[in-house]
C-alpha cells in the first residue's frame, strides 16, 4: 500500500481523535504518557536520580536540553542519564581499588558496591 493511499484514512483519524479522546479519559492519558516518555521532570526520574541532584544540575545548566516549564526542570531522559553517569564518574572515592577500575573504563556502580570500613593493622 502507497503513502497516498493511506493519506485519506490517516486524514479521518487525526479528526475524529480529540472526539474520540474526550471520551476516552483513560486513553488520552496514555497518550500523553507514550508522548512524553522521553522527557523526564524531578517526579519522573530514572531510578538512580537524586531528584535534588537533578534539579542542582538544571539550575547549573549541566543537563544538556533542560529547560524550565512553570515550576518544573524538563529534560530528554538521555541527556539526564547521561550527565547522571558523567557526574557519578568524576567522582573520586579514595578507594583506589574503585578508582583503577573506573581508570581500566569501567563503570562502578556505588550505590551497588558495600562500604566496608579499612581494616586497622597493627
């Protein structure tokens, strides 16, 4: 089937949706969810995002794409995640087994890795 074949059909449903919406609280809802899906605010976050950092690096412009809507920080998610993981990789910990990994390219997770306190010698 052509594009100009689908032209009209597709015609028909973008007129009949905000009726069809209206009635369809449920389904408008979802709608506007798979719409912005890939904007995050400080309420949506990806799980490991302080929302307190979040909003610290969107004041300091450090979330490329960030922008103030009313009285939220709005960002694409990928621009949070990845400033997420540059800023949880500047980080030093002073643990230099931590540290030679993150030097070899690996990512190290700290809310994943135990605190243990150094053992005393003697």
């Amino acid at each position: 089937m052509s594009d100009d074949a689908l032209l009209p059909l597709i015609e028909a449903v973008v007129r009949r949706l905000p009726e069809v919406l209206a009635r369809h609280p449920k389904l408008r809802e979802q709608l506007r969810e798979a719409l912005a899906d890939d904007l995050v605010d400080q309420h949506r976050l990806p799980p490991t995002v302080p929302a307190r950092a979040y909003l610290a690096a969107c004041r300091a412009g450090k979330v490329p794409g960030a922008v103030k809507r009313q009285r939220r920080w709005v960002a694409p998610r990928s621009s949070v995640v990845s400033w997420w993981l540059a800023d949880r990789a500047s980080e030093g910990t002073g643990d230099p087994a931590i540290e030679a990994l993150r030097a070899a390219g690996y990512f190290v997770d700290l809310e994943r890795v135990p605190r243990v306190a150094p053992r005393q010698r003697k």
